[in-house]
C-alpha cells in the first residue's frame, strides 16, 4: 500500500517536472526568437505546473507523515527534511521495492536540479540583458542616470518609453 502509493506519487511529480521542462524550454526558445505572442501562456503554464507540483509535494508530506503515525515511533530524521523521511519510509521496505523507489527519487531529484539550472541560465541570460540595456541608457543620457521616485518613495526603474530619439548612433 505504501509502496504502491509513493511509486505513485514520484512518478506523478516526475511527469510534472518534464512538463515544466517542456514549457521552460518554450519559454526560452521565445525569449531567443523574440516571440512575444503566446509567452503569457507559457508563464500561466508553469504557474499551473507550480501548483500541481506543490500538491503533490503535500500529498507526499502526508503519505510520509502516515507512515510515521503507522509505524508510532518518532525518529529525529522525520524531523529534518523530506529526503530523511523519504528514507527512513523506503529502508524499511523489501529490497526490490526500495531500489524501485530510490530510483524514482533520484531520477526526479535529477530532472529537478536541471530545470532549476536551466532556470537560472535562463534568469542569467535575462539579467544581463537587463543591465546591458541599463548601462546604455546610463552612458548615452547621463542627464538620466539618476535614480528617480514615485511621489510614494517607491524607486522608480528607467522608463524610456517617453523618449523619442532622433539621431543615429
């Protein structure tokens, strides 16, 4: 039962992360190719992958939380993380059934930690851009190069859509 419901819900999470790696790879391909039409549908994509992936994350907390409350012995590894609790649950199964299950877990953790880092390539990519263009409105109007507030006091990024340029550089 236990087994059978944790195989369940990694692969369930696991399925969930490739998706997010589909859309985060649209996401990319649009930010390359200057697609703009339709990129809102990637971000609401992932938001929805988000929160699916954050119900399963609880539907595995709980699975784990039953299985300490059926076992009714306390461990200080329960206490720490998701990882000492996945682990503590799967020492305690018959052999083939916890290889199956480690397995899962870490091809999962796997494909989590590359979308992550495709995130933060993509993040990176993004905020250079971002201080590229910064440093160029920086140099070519100085008179702007201030920082500039709200009359809330709220800081105020560089807004250069009211300017109209009218020489080549």
């Amino acid at each position: 039962m236990i087994y059978e419901k944790c195989k369940d819900i990694l692969l369930r999470e696991r399925e969930l992360v490739q998706k997010a790696a589909c859309e985060q790879e649209k996401m990319r391909v649009a930010v390359f190719n200057r697609e703009w039409p339709g990129f809102e549908d990637n971000v609401d994509a992932l938001t929805i992958i988000e929160n699916q992936l954050a119900q399963m994350e609880d539907e595995r907390e709980q699975l784990f939380y039953a299985f300490e409350a059926l076992l009714q012995h306390k461990d200080h590894s329960y206490e720490r993380d998701g990882k000492g609790r996945f682990y503590a649950m799967v020492s305690l199964l018959p052999e083939n059934q916890r290889n199956d299950l480690t397995s899962i877990y870490r091809s999962l953790k796997m494909e989590t930690l590359a979308l992550r880092i495709a995130n933060e390539s993509l993040r990176t990519y993004l905020g250079g851009i971002k201080n590229t263009i910064r440093e160029f409105f920086d140099q070519a109007f100085p008179q702007r190069a201030g920082k500039m507030y709200t009359p809330q006091g709220v800081h105020l990024s560089h807004d250069m859509r009211s300017m109209v340029l009218n020489q080549s550089f």
